[in-house]
C-alpha cells in the first residue's frame, strides 16, 4: 500500500470528531491515557460542568491499574498541563516545576534540561559537565478505603514520550486536526488510537 493511500485510510478513519487513545509502552509497562469531552473552559460554567471523562490504564508484571470514566481532569487542567509540555519541550521553562489538579490521582513533575557541573554532589563527565535532557514525572496515588493512600507510582517520561503526549494534548483540546501530520504519524505508528 502505497503512503498517500495509507495517510487516506488515517484520515477517513479520525474524520469527524473522533476520540484518540494515547498508548504508550515506558519499561515495559504499557500506559494509556483517553481524554473524552474536553471543552473550553468558561469562568462562569458550572465547576462540575469542566470536567472531562477519562481512561488511565497502567498494565505490566508487577502493576495491573485502570480507571476507567473516571472525572480525573477538568478541562481548564488538560488545557495547563498541554501548555506546560509545551514550554518544557520549548525549553521555556527556567526552572523544575510540580503541579497537582482538583482530584488528586496524579501529580506532575516537570525537570528542565541542565548541565551538571555546576550541581554539587554530582558525579561529572566529560570536559567538566554532563548533560540531562528534559523529563517528566507522573505520580499515580492509590486510593485505599475512599481515602488518598500513601502508596503511589511513578512514571518518568522522556523528551519522545512527553513529545508524544504533547501532541496528543494539543489534538484531545482541538488546537490541531486529527488530519494533522503529527497526529497522523502517531497514528501510523500506534501510539495514538483512533476509538
């Protein structure tokens, strides 16, 4: 099949509104995030009227975690957490930055990219310094007994997979079409579902 026949098939199958599955495998553990119902938030809505509908699954050997419909983010935090990926991938943010949301399943810990030599207490690699390159840590915390727990899980992201969920971001909030090329090449390669 040739690639514009292949790119036709993508587009006849987001045509319309369509909702994306982010699915991604980080060490072995597969995560996959649906955001459904997102919409522009206005000031003077409902405060129960901006949330969104959502899927995080977590699967791998040891860890077996999902909630499904759950009212996890509001549409104004989907809306903050696409633009603080896209100041970090930007390289806009001038410090690490930690961020929770309403309902307290996850938290987000932003790193910007640095040098190291000048970090005391670390070890120091060629000619002085050494390189960190952007991440991003997602902390899941466990419910237990209808209360927030004290057990978590994190995830650390790197620049590909947080890249990866920028976009998505960016097609879940309509900032860019499920035509688009960045949603079609993830598509093509399976990180995003069309559902």
């Amino acid at each position: 099949m040739s690639v514009a026949t292949e790119n036709e098939e993508i587009r006849n199958m987001t045509s319309g509104k369509t909702n994306l599955c982010l699915c991604l495998n980080i060490f072995d553990i597969d995560f996959r995030l649906k955001i459904e119902d997102w919409q522009e938030s206005q000031p003077e809505e409902d405060f129960n009227a901006r949330w969104t509908y959502d899927v995080l699954a977590l699967k791998g050997k040891y860890i077996d975690y999902s909630l499904i419909g759950a009212e996890l983010l509001m549409s104004d935090e989907v809306s903050y957490l696409r633009d603080m990926l896209g100041a970090l991938l930007e390289g806009k943010l001038k410090k690490d930055c930690s961020f929770r949301f309403a309902e307290p399943d996850i938290s987000f810990k932003l790193s910007t990219a640095k040098r190291l030599y000048d970090q005391p207490g670390r070890v120091v690699y060629r000619n002085g310094y050494m390189d960190v390159d952007i991440y991003m840590e997602m902390v899941v915390h466990f419910w237990c007994e209808g209360g927030l727990g004290a057990n978590t899980f994190s995830m650390t992201f790197n620049r590909g997979e947080i890249m990866a969920m920028y976009i998505y971001l960016l097609a879940v909030t309509e900032t860019i079409g499920s035509d688009d090329q960045r949603v079609l090449h993830y598509l093509k390669q399976g990180v995003f579902l069309a559902e």
